[in-house]
C-alpha cells in the first residue's frame, strides 16, 4: 500500500504519446475546451469504466518545472494499479474514482484528484479543487476530435 498523504498538484493522467509529441506543450483553443461550470463532470459507473483496465494518452496543459515533454501515457489496471510514464520517467501509484472525481497516489510521483469533461473522444482534465485544466487525453488507439489533435 502506498503511505503518505496526497499531494494535490496537478499530474494525472494525461496520458501521452511518448515519441511523437514534441517538447513544447500545445494550448488548445479556449472555445473547445468544455467550462466545467455549466457541463457536469463524469461520474458514478461512467467515470469509473473510462479508467478501469484502459491505457489514456495525452498532454499537460502546463509547462513541467523540470521541462520534461508534456507528453504522457497512463495505464489503470482494474485492481486500482497505475502506472504512468512521462518523458521515459515511469512512476507507480494506484488510481480510484468516487462520485465525480478520480483520484490518484503515487509512490514517487505527485497525485491529486480530478474532474473529467467530455468533448468528442477526447476527455478534460481538471482539478478538483481550482477547476483549471490539467491535461487533456484519449484513450490508447482513438485519433483524437480536439483540437488541436495530440496524436
């Protein structure tokens, strides 16, 4: 089990494309971005299948302190097992989700729990505590319909 206490920065899943992002992280227009003021969240059984046993690929919407690439990929197992990798640094933690939130604890990574919109087959990352957005992601294999495209 993992000890300690969540760290609330943002660092989830926006689970990435390793090799073909490229280091500098794309700002997605604002008019496609969902407002999580007026467009609910995921939650229950919904939010809960989108992570259980699925890969997530994405991008951060914020430049790393360490610069790495913004690029990363997030594996939730179904036994609450996460593994995510970004810029070839894996990190092992364990995932869960309750009402509308999912929230993350990593052994060596940050955590923090999130709210996730919908838009197309692309899912909006935010935080759940200032609401700003953390990262966008697809699942493994979709072509994203955001733009711009993280594939």
């Amino acid at each position: 089990m993992i000890r300690g206490h969540m760290r609330c920065v943002a660092t989830l899943l926006a689970v990435s494309l390793l090799a073909a992002t490229p280091s500098v992280a794309r700002q997605l227009d604002p008019s496609g971005i969902p407002d999580p003021a007026s467009q609910p969240a995921l939650e229950g059984d919904a939010l809960t299948e989108l992570f259980m046993g699925r890969t997530h690929r994405g991008y951060y919407q914020y430049h790393d302190l360490e610069e790495r690439d913004p690029a990363f990929v997030e594996e939730m197992g179904a036994d609450g097992s996460a593994v995510h990798n970004q810029d070839g640094v894996v990190s092992r933690g364990e995932w869960r989700t309750r009402h509308n939130v999912v929230c993350f604890e990593y052994e060596t990574l940050n955590g923090g729990c999130f709210n996730v919109l919908s838009g197309g087959n692309c899912y909006f990352i935010f935080s759940a505590f200032s609401q700003e957005l953390v990262a966008v992601t697809v699942l493994d294999g979709d072509t994203p319909d955001c733009e711009p495209s993280i594939a």
